[in-house]
C-alpha cells in the first residue's frame, strides 16, 4: 500500500501542476462547425482539408490531391508550425484507384526519410463532392509559444 502511495507521489512531483487546456482556432468561414486546428499540449492538429477548385473551375485529381496539402500547409503556417514537424496524417480517398497518384503528389511535401506515419482509406462519399481529404497532427514540443 505505501509502495503504490510513494509511486503517486513521485508521478505527481514530476507532472507539471496543471497543463494548458486545449486552444481552438476557428476556421476562416465562422459558419464552418469546426475549428481549423487544435493546439493541444505539445500537438496541433489539423482538421481535414480539401482541395476542390472554385465553383465551375475543373481540375486533374493531382490538382486537387496538391491544392489539400497546399491547405494543410496553410493551417498549419497560421499557427507557427510547418510541414516538417507533421508526423501523422490521415487521408481519405472517395476513389481508392487513385492511392498511387496521391502518393505521388503527398511525397512532395516531405523531406526523405521523413514520412509522417500515416493511415488511408476509402470512403463512399466526402464533403462537398470531394475526391481526397487530409488531416494531420505536427509536433510542436513543450517549448514552443502558444
């Protein structure tokens, strides 16, 4: 019993004594029933973003597939991180035929050896008639400013 006492005590003394809530940063359309990203401990995440074109522009799934990593990249610089510090992303893709063509597009924004761990699946359907959306998580570490 005091053995398990003492544990306790030594895990409390080496917790911080109260960590950071979560901050939440909106997206750019207030309307949106989301945040963009979420700052959380030494993480950000970031929501999944799209990459469709404007309404009646056409594009090449490769466009699309670049302009949702160009989004993460976005989200992400607004909030002082960067894509190397990503290391988890998730995609989605509305057509699982088109897995080689986004890692085409996806090995572009990461430095060799580098890769974020990663996990891809298909789905029946994304918002706004979509055909890939990703989501990612970078490390930012306990010393950088929130």
């Amino acid at each position: 019993m005091f053995r398990w006492l003492g544990i306790l005590i030594m895990l409390a003394a080496a917790t911080p004594a109260f960590a950071a809530p979560p901050t939440y940063y909106p997206p750019a359309n207030p309307q949106s029933p989301y945040s963009e990203a979420v700052r959380a401990g030494d993480f950000l995440v970031v929501s999944g973003q799209l990459g469709i074109a404007p309404a009646g522009q056409a594009q090449s799934f490769a466009q699309e597939a670049r302009r949702a990593m160009d989004n993460v990249a976005l989200v992400l610089g607004r909030h002082g991180a960067g894509m190397d510090q990503v290391v988890k992303c998730t995609v989605m893709l509305a057509d699982m035929g088109q897995w080689g063509a986004f890692n085409e597009v996806y090995l572009g924004y990461f430095k060799p050896g580098r890769l974020p761990a990663r996990s891809v699946f298909g789905a029946s359907a994304l918002a706004a008639g979509a055909h890939v959306e990703v989501e990612c998580w970078a490390y930012l570490g306990p010393d950088r400013a929130r």
